[in-house]
C-alpha cells in the first residue's frame, strides 16, 4: 500500500514538472516566446523624479533696458565762430526709448558735458530752465517752459541760437514738423521775434 502511495506521488510530482516545462517554452499566439517578453514599465509618479530641476538653457542673457542714442543740439565756437544760427549735434545715451522727445529736451536742459565744453560747444539756454509741459499732437509739438528761459536773454543772436538748439533737437524725430515755444503757456511777447519755429 505504501509503495502505491509513493509511486503515486512520484508520479504526481512528474507530471507537474512536465506541465511546467512546457508552460515556460509556450507559444503566444503572435508566435512569441512568452518568457522573452519585455515588461515595459508603465507612466507614473513612480517614474518622476520628484527633486529633479530644469536645467539652465545656454544663450545670451537679454538686458531689461534697452539702450537708444538721441541727439541734442549746441553751438560750437570752433565750428562756428561767426553766425549764431548753426547748431551741432551730440549725442546722449537713454534707456527710456518710450519718451525719447521728453528726454532729448532734458538733456539739452542740462548743456554740453565738461569734454564738450572743452570742444567748443556752448548752450545759449541759461542754466535752471525747467520744462513744465509737452504737448504733441498731429505733428505738432508745443513745449512750455518756466520763466527762466528769457531770463537775462538779451540780443536777437541769442534768442535764434536758443530757438535753434530746441528746435533742431526736437526734429531729429521724424514724426515732428512743427514746434511752438511757449512760457508760462504764452508765445506771444516771449523769445522775440518769433514765438514758434
């Protein structure tokens, strides 16, 4: 009894180890080696690297201001010893390009640099003059300045250099055709003989 007992197991065991032999070479049905499938893994958290930082990309690293170059206009002794009519450019840097007009005035308010000087340029505009407004429209620019740009200003040649210095900067913009002067909101009776150029 006990040897068919045993005989039986043994027999059992063969079986098994048959079956699982001939489960690990089967056939899929596209005619694939089941045991040589790859296990693709699949999409996740799991997968991400929580801690991982964008790398830095290389290039040129763009400045937040942008630098533009205007033009404002003095006389010049050297260049132009004789007329007082004939202004002559220099140029300023500004990164406000938005109100370059603005800034081409202030500029021109603050007169020619100490190395300018020393080339011969000179401004006609006394010292202190503040700008207390612009208007532009349809091509027409009107500035209004305080009442210290007549002050002490005497003689036509003066009062023409002065008209040149702003009106030449001013029309280094393109969009501008005409430019009135005013003082204190009034053209009439001021920077003799012409309110507006």
């Amino acid at each position: 009894m006990k040897k068919v007992t045993i005989a039986a197991f043994v027999t059992i065991m063969i079986g098994l180890l048959a079956i699982g032999i001939i489960a690990g070479g089967k056939k899929t049905s596209s005619g694939n080696d089941i045991s040589s499938v790859t296990k693709v893994p699949t999409s996740g958290p799991d997968n991400i690297s929580k801690n991982k930082t964008a790398e830095p990309t290389s290039g040129p690293t763009v400045s937040a201001q942008i630098s533009s170059v205007i033009l404002v206009y003095f006389g010049n002794a050297r260049k132009d010893p004789q007329s007082c009519y004939l202004v002559f450019p220099v140029q300023r840097k500004i990164t406000d390009t938005k109100s370059a007009m603005n800034k081409s005035i202030e500029e021109l308010l603050k007169g020619p640099t100490q190395d300018e000087t020393s080339q011969g340029y000179y401004s006609n505009i006394p010292p202190g003059v503040k700008l207390q407004r612009v208007i532009f429209s349809n091509g027409t620019v009107r500035l209004d300045f305080d009442n210290t740009l007549q002050t002490g200003v005497n003689g036509v040649c003066r009062i023409v250099t002065i008209r040149s210095q702003i009106t030449q900067t001013l029309h280094q913009f393109p969009n501008i055709t005409n430019v009135i002067i005013s003082i204190n909101n009034k053209t009439q009776g001021i920077l003799f003989p012409n309110p507006a150029l």
